[in-house]
C-alpha cells in the first residue's frame, strides 16, 4: 500500500476528506489500538522487506497511556465516524513527551499528522511542559522534515539494548572486579508491596532524584499506573534505608513490555551516587527480577547522550536491537549530563 498511489482517503469527488482531531474516548481504544499496530506494521514492512507478525512485538501502548493521562490522547477521526490516526501523549512534570503517532498508510501526506502534533503541543502548553520530546527514524526525511516543522531538532541516538537471561552463568561484575565497591551493599524492594503511605514517601523521594536530573521531571504517573494496574513494577534500589535510585519495569502481558522480556521504561541513579558500579548492579537486580518472572530477556533502552550508563550497558553484555534518533524543544533542550545514571524511553 502507497500513499500516492491508493489514496483511499480522497472521496467519490476526489475532495480531501472531513477530518477531525479530537480526545481519545473510551469506546476508541481498541480502535486506536489497531490503527497503531496497522500503521507501524506498513512502516516496517517497507523497511524490512517483511511484514512483523506484530508491530511491536507484542507491547501494548494505547490502554494504559489513556489511562494514564487521557488528555493527552488524540485520534484523527474521518466523518465522525472512521479513526485514521491517533498520537499519545504524557507530561512528565515538565517534560513533554509525544508518540506513538501514527496516520493510517492511505492517509499519509494529507495534514493529519500535523493537526495531531498540533494537538499534542497545545495539551504540552497547557500543562506547562517547558521541553518536549520524542523519538523518530533517523533515516526519514520525512520524520525530520515534520519535527522541524514543530521546532524539533534531532539529538543523538536512542538505543534499544537487551540481553538474553535464561541460560547461562550469571553475570560476574566486569566494572568493579575486586573492588571494595563491588560488595553487595545495595537491595531493592519493590514499589507494589509498600503501604499506601510509604509509596507517597517513595514517590517524594523519586521525584527529588528525577528534579535533580532535570528540573520539573516528575515520573510519579508512570509508576502509579504500572502499580495500579500491575503492568510490572517499580524497583527501589536502596543502601540502608535510603532509595538511591528507581527502576520502572514492564513485564509482558498488556504493557510496554513484548513478549518473554522484561522491559525497564525509566531507570535512574540519584547524581550524587553515580557510580557506574552502582548501575551494574542494579542491571544485576533487574535481570534478577526478570528470571523471578521467567522471562528470557530484559530490554534496556539508553540515550547515548548518558555516555557512561551507555558504557556499563555494553560492559553488562547487552546488545543494541535498533537504534532511534531524540528530538527536542524547549528550555532545558539540552539539559542531560553525560555522566548522569539514566536509562529512559521516549517512545
Ligand atoms: C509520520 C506520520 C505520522 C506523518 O503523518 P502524515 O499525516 O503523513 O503527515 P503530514 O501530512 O501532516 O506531514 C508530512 C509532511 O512531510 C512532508 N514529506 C513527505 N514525504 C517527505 C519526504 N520524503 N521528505 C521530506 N518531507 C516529506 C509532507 O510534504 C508534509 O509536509 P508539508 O505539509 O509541509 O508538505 C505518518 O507518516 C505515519 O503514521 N508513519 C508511520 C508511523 C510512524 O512512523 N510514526 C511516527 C513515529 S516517530
């Protein structure tokens, strides 16, 4: 299927058609659902020569993102009655970070992209989002094209790791071999099973550790909606009794997370204890939660600007499935320190 050839969205008087944005409702999700997975599935089909099974491996987007922040949910909709593109949204403190987004194949080049961006912008301005963000193919002109439209530039790569765990010895430390920090002096606990009060403690101090990395970045909706509706859980890496750092992790079912892995979706170190040592080790204990759930890989996505979280990852074993570009506007574009222990997917 080609845009240009088979534009199905012209009708019988090769007018363009009535198209318009408006919120995500309940009744669309499963919709919405189907035009990501159809749209994407084309994408890739050009890209790969093959079709995937499934777009995205088996990861869900749409239901728990609505859940999650509904206003920020488009869809294009034809004639009040057809969904042919849709674009996610969610604010994180003040971070904006846009996508998926897609328009259905037959419906390409025709503005609907633009009036979604635009939708998604305007639900940023009014929750005082100062940077946006999001991720694109590096290899698109037609991607770069269409950010620039909106201000956004492209930064540096996102990578997609993993790591096979089933099988196999575990993992020797290969950062702090006979080191006095390699002892084990770091637990976890997991978010789920904190009394109601202690996860609003848990929360204050992620969010403390997030202001410290960038200032407003608040990521307490995406832990409360992994917890609610037990897509994963929330690692808690803690020395004594304080948390030192954070791990929202998915696992398979009706998340982010495809099939038989587990995936982290943010991952953070608190900066004063960015130890690249301490990040090691908390890859040892997600990957320790990962065989706890029997899958057989654990997903870690790094934006290879967190130069030293992108090293321990390689020297951890993991490997780079594919590779995304980051795009960014805003006041605090460029506002990552290279050395900060960050692990986050803007997809
Ligand atoms: C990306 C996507 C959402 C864009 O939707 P769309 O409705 O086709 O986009 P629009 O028509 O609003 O805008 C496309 C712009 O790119 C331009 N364009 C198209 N092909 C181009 C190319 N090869 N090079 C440069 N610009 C190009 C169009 O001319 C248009 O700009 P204009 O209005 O200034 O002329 C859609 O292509 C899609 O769903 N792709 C598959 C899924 C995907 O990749 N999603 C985004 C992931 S980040």
């Amino acid at each position: 299927m080609r845009a240009s050839v088979d534009r199905a969205g012209l009708d019988p008087q090769g007018r363009l058609p009535k198209v318009q944005i408006r919120r995500v409702r309940k009744g669309d999700l499963s919709k919405v659902r189907d035009v990501m997975e159809q749209t994407f599935g084309d994408f890739l089909e050009r890209q790969l020569g093959t079709r995937p099974r499934q777009a995205f491996g088996g990861a869900q987007y749409v239901h728990h993102r609505w859940l999650m922040e509904p206003w920020g949910c488009f869809v294009a909709e034809e004639d009040s009655s057809k969904i042919v593109g849709a674009a996610l949204a969610v604010t994180w403190g003040s971070v904006g970070v846009l996508g998926p987004v897609a328009v259905l194949t037959n419906y390409h080049n025709q503005t609907i992209g633009q009036q979604l961006i635009r939708a998604a912008q305007d639900f940023f301005d009014e929750n005082k989002a100062t940077m946006h963000g999001c991720v694109t193919y590096p290899t698109s002109p037609k991607h770069l094209y269409l950010y620039h439209k909106f201000g956004y530039r492209p930064k540096q790569l996102t990578a997609i790791m993993s790591r096979t765990i089933d099988r196999g010895p575990a993992r020797g430390s290969a950062l702090a071999k006979g080191a006095a920090t390699a002892k084990a002096t770091l637990t976890a606990r997991r978010f789920s099973t904190l009394e109601e009060a202690k996860k609003k403690a848990a929360l204050a101090r992620i969010h403390k550790i997030t202001n410290a990395i960038c200032r407003g970045m608040d990521l307490a909706k995406e832990i409360e909606i992994v917890d609610g509706l037990a897509l994963g859980d929330t690692l808690l890496l803690e020395r004594g009794r304080d948390v030192i750092g954070f791990a929202i992790c998915h696992s398979p079912g009706v998340s982010e997370a495809p099939a038989g892995a587990l995936y982290v979706k943010f991952l953070a170190i608190d900066p004063p204890q960015k130890k690249p040592e301490n990040l090691e080790q908390f890859v040892t204990i997600v990957e320790g939660l990962g065989q706890e759930l029997g899958v057989q890989r654990v997903i870690l996505p790094v934006y290879a600007r967190y130069w030293t979280a992108y090293n321990v990852l390689i020297q951890c074993g993991y490997q780079i499935d594919f590779t995304m570009v980051r795009m960014q506007r805003g006041k605090q574009e460029d506002y990552e320190d290279p050395s900060d222990l960050v692990l986050d997917d803007w997809r």
